[in-house]
C-alpha cells in the first residue's frame, strides 16, 4: 500500500501522516511508503516517508508524481480562501489547474486509485435555510469556495467515466487548529480557544451568537481515512458529500472553554469587533444536514468540549 | 451598442442573429455590430454582421475578440453533450478551456461587458424530486453537464468579484430544432414533430410517459434577450438560473401534434425502442419550479401547441 499526500507539509497532511504510522495499515494492507509532496522540501522522521518537493500547477509535475504508483492519493494542497481571495491569479493556478493536472495525471496513469480530495463548507454561500439540506445547492462566496467546487465537479465527473476512484469530503472549519494565527477569517474560532489554554489573550471579533459547524484536527484525519476506506458503490455517483461537524455558537465555544480549563482561560478573551470579518462570516453556513455522510460512517466529535480535549491531548501544538 | 455572439453559426446563435437585426436595439441602444464567431468562416447577408473564425480554446484568440470592445457577449459556443460524451479532451478543451479563456479576456479587457452564458439542464442528474426545486443540486451525468457546472461557478465568481457583469441561463430541450437529425440521445424530442410535419418518418425510441421541459428556439432566443437587459442586482449574487418550460410527456407532444397537423401526420411515427437511448433520458430532468425564473420575467411557450405553431411560422426550417 503506497499512499501520495499533496500538501504534505500542511497541518493535515502532518496530521495524516503521522496517523497512518501509527495504525499502519489501510484498506486492509500495510502502509509500506508514504510520498508527501508540497512546494518545498520538509522534514520528516520516517524511514516510511519521502518528500517531494511540486509545485502541481506547473507541468509535467503530476505526471513524476503518479509515476510513483500510489495506490491512494490524499490531495490536500490548496492556497487557502483568504489567499485566493487576495491574489485570484494564484488561486486559479493553484487550486483549480492543480486539481485538473493532478486528475489528469491520475486518469492517464495505469492504476487507477483510490483519490481522496479535501473540499470545504465553503462551497455554500449564503441565504441559506437552516439547517442547510444534503442536495442544497453550491453558490459560493469566495473564489477558494469556487475552486473547490470546480474541484468536486471535476471529481465527480472522473469518477463517473472510471479515470479513477474519488470521493470530495467538504470539511466543516478545522478547530482547535495548532500553531500561530493565520490571515483567514475563520482564524478566530480557533485563537479564541488555543491562546487561552496557552495563557495567552485571545480578540473576538464577532458577536457571540454566530454559529458554526467545526471539527478537530482528529477528526478531519478520521473523515480522510474513512473516506479511503470507504466502498465508494455506497455513494452511488454523488461523491461529494458535506462531512458532519458539532454546530456551536461562539458563545458555546466559550461556555465550553470555561468547563474544560476554568473562568481564568475565558478571561483572556477580549470583545474587539470587526465588522469586515463578521460580514464575511455573516456568509458562512451555520448548520447542516449530514446525515448521508453520517449513514456513510463519517464521524464528528460529540462536543465541542471533546473538540477542547482532543487539542490538549494532541499537545496544544 | 456592439454584440459579440460565440457559435455565431449554430442554430440559436442564428435565430438570435435574426431577431436582433429585427428589432434594432438592445438594452435601449440601436445595435450598430453585430460580431459573429465560430469555428469557421459562414455567410451572412447583413452589413451589420461580421463574421470571425475563432478557436476560443487557443491562446490569444479571446483576446483578439475582445478588443472588438463588445457591449454584450452571448457566449453559446459549445461542443454538444454526445460529442463531449465520446471525445472528453476535445470537450473538456472547448466547453472549459475555451469559456474560460473568453471569461479571462473579458476580465482583462477595458470595459466591463454584459456576459450572457447559454447553460443547460444538463447540469442536473437524477435522482430528483419533482418538480426540482429551484435551489436543488446539480450533479451532472455527462462531461458536457459537468462542463456547463464549472461555466456557471466561474461567471458567478468573475461576476462576484466585477470582472464583469454574468448571468448564466440553464436551457430546456430546444425543441423543435430545425434542420437535420443530430447525434444528440434528444434529437428525437423534435424529430418526432419536425419529420411528420415535413411528411417523413420519424422513430419513437423511448416510452411515451417519458417527460421532459421544452422550449422553443423562439422562447430560448426571448431568454438570451432578456437575460442581455435584465438588471443583474436582482438575481443577489446568485448568477445563474433555471428557465422556465413547457414539461410535456412523449404522448402529449404527439397529442399537440395531432391537434396542430392531424391525425396523418401522427400515423409518420413508428415506435422503435431504444434501450440506450431510454437508459440516458432516464436520468434526465421532467420538471423544475421555475418561479424564481419568472419572476424575473422569464417567459416560457404557453403550450406544447404553441411550440409547434412557432416551427411552422418560422419556416419549417
């Protein structure tokens, strides 16, 4: 069993990876190599893993990629929605003809794999009903959310005609994400939980009544490797599917925080609004249907108090 | 005003050629240009009209049109679906490569053009409630469905972000299609009016319980005109939508038939499964709400009789 991560050096692709040597195997085989790809060499400690450095938008590359035989590919590597929405250019590049190289590399290798592709929420834009229904229509708002619609619709469609074996998850916003900070704005679902368990201050720019779905790192990985695993006859040609989330408000969120580590972490949030990031969140879904994905095997955290847990024991890191 | 029509030779790109040297104007101005381009050099007998050979999917073509300074775009240019079906590159080059590089260019361009998109029911695939609401999903079953869904997601994203302004409309069945019997699984939708009317044969290959919506080509030019004048900040973001038709059964179409042309011209039709044929129409749409459509003023044929009393009045040809 060989498995290809693109955007390997990403926080799920670390993530993936170091799941997959723990447990060792998938779809039923030994995980005997993991190639991790992503614009620049890494790191990693593993005789398991190879890094290569790509860039998939640029050609020829996909091709020395699939030309490793991966028997599962995990492509993850994507400019996020705030960098797509700043420079469309590098979006376009990297998220929608990345995609199609990758697929068309995919179609014209001799194995046909099984290809997992990491979608988002943000296909959805706003009005929507509440919650938002399983065959509720893509209108996104970002061109991040665009991209990755044309990615699905690409997918679909690959799959249909057999070039290889897809499955789109649409990951609900990534929390408790480690690390720093970052220019999205969705980065304070997690700065309001994260730098408080680091005894640090926290701003919230929005009100607290704003609502939604998230998932932890741990369970983002989970949705992957169900989607590997899964017999994809069950999806029966729709093979996109919006993965379920625990749907919070903020407010929750920071009820939660004071039950997991006491009223002095809720202290170190401060109310800073920012009308430029709550009129971009005022687009975002609030809550889904996902009992397809559920019925299918995909499982969210229980709590968002579990979501809290789940980050001090994978080492606030 | 100056118009510039993509697949300016195809049927509709023709009869919306016609009717706006007929009427003269567009948006309130007297149309003074009319830029007609398709693959290859065709006559037309106007001096408003010039005709260019374009092939919108190579580099630089786009860009060429473009500074024609076009007031509106109707980009109907397409490969259709049986010929994107079995030849997927030259499909995937045309109906993606080909409308992205016009929207690229139109993006680039000093002016900011009304951009008409001529969409498809194609983008929908069964399973479907009925009728199919106006905020269903769409799930194509074809390359050329699936290339129409990412048409529609980048004119709404260009559109969002002000590289112009779109509005992308999905067509029912144009029926009743003059000329020749095509390729096409729904060629037989107007064959089984147009032969009998023109005293020839026609083969009925699926069930007469088979629905599906109908417009004519008189009704599909009318949306294209409208959707040219329609002020765009009443669709709120949401670019694209699906036009309203007439959703008849295979028995009633026969039944206007017989009232239209009597009874003769009933006895031309011979049924003559098809099971493969059956197979496809089988997973296409019957009937969608169309309000949303209407309400914007949208106007489809009364009857399948009108459909029919159009082809007559137009010519027959």
């Amino acid at each position: 069993m060989r498995v290809l991560i693109t955007g390997g050096a990403g926080m799920l692709g670390r993530k993936l990876t170091r799941r997959l040597l723990e447990r060792g195997h998938l779809r039923g085989e030994p995980v005997d190599a993991i190639d991790l790809v992503d614009l620049v060499e890494f790191g990693v400690e593993s005789d398991t893993c190879t890094v290569h450095a790509a860039d998939l938008s640029q050609p020829g590359e996909t091709e020395r990629l699939m030309a490793l035989d991966p028997d599962v590919v995990f492509h993850l590597a994507a400019v996020v929605s705030a960098e797509a929405e700043a420079d469309f250019d590098k979006g376009m590049k990297v998220n929608l003809d990345g995609t199609r190289r990758l697929f068309e590399a995919v179609r014209h290798s001799p194995i046909t794999p099984r290809v997992v592709y990491a979608s988002s929420i943000a296909v959805f834009g706003a009005p929507f009903p509440d919650p938002i229904p399983n065959d509720f229509h893509p209108t996104p708002l970002t061109s991040y959310g665009t991209q990755k619609l044309i990615g699905e619709a690409l997918l679909a469609d690959y799959s249909r005609r057999g070039f290889f074996d897809g499955i789109g998850i649409r990951l609900p916003t990534v929390s408790v994400r480690p690390g720093a900070p970052n220019a999205a704005a969705s980065s304070f679902f997690s700065g309001i939980i994260r730098e408080p368990l680091a005894g640090q201050r926290a701003e919230l720019p929005v009100s607290r009544d704003v609502r939604h779905p998230h998932a932890s790192p741990r369970a983002a990985v989970g949705f992957l490797l169900h989607a590997a695993e899964l017999d994809t006859a069950l999806l029966e040609g729709r093979r996109n599917l919006t993965m379920p989330g625990v749907s919070v408000t903020v407010g929750e969120q920071i009820e939660a925080l004071g039950r997991v580590a006491g009223p002095d972490a809720v202290e170190l949030i401060t109310e800073s609004p920012d009308p430029v990031v709550a009129g971009i969140v005022a687009g975002w879904p609030q809550r889904f249907d996902t009992a397809r994905a559920e019925a299918l095997g995909f499982a969210a955290d229980a709590t968002y108090d579990e979501i809290i847990q789940a980050h001090i024991e994978d080492g606030l890191a």
